[in-house]
C-alpha cells in the first residue's frame, strides 16, 4: 500500500459521484427534452415557448459537457500528480 492509498480512494469515490452525477444530469436533461417535444405537439404550444423549450434543454446538455470536460481535466490533472511521486 502506497502512502497516498487513502487520498487516491477517497479521489476515486468523488470521482465516481461526480461521474454518476452528470450521467444523471444527461439523463434527465434528455427525457425533459422529449417530454417537451410531446407536450409542446399535443398542447400546440407556440414556436416561441417550444424554442425556449429547446432553449432549456441545450443549456442542461451544454451544462453536462461542461462538468464532462472539468472532470476529464480533474482525472488528468490526477494521473500527472500519481506518476510524480
């Protein structure tokens, strides 16, 4: 066992909920955006309230490749720290 066992477990936990987090948040954002094309065709809302619709769920995937890419950054950042020392 190294001497940072404990810092690297305890790396990998948060990394795996911030993981699940944005799985989730791809998740939601993707059944929101369905249920929005569904309920804006069903109750004929206007162009303007669909596109805002659109809108909405653009921001929530934007959101997830966000957290994505600081994670990948995180993970990169953590590896370069392992083989130093």
């Amino acid at each position: 066992m190294t001497a940072g066992g404990g810092d690297d477990r305890a790396f990998a936990q948060a990394f795996a909920r911030a993981s699940r987090r944005v799985g989730l948040i791809f998740a939601a954002t993707a059944l929101f955006w369905i249920l929005a094309l569904e309920i804006g065709q069903a109750y004929d809302l206007t162009p303007r309230v669909r596109a805002f619709l659109d809108l909405m769920a653009l921001a929530g995937f934007g959101w997830g490749l966000w957290l994505t890419y600081r994670l990948w950054r995180l993970r990169q950042g953590e590896r370069g720290r392992s083989n130093r020392g």
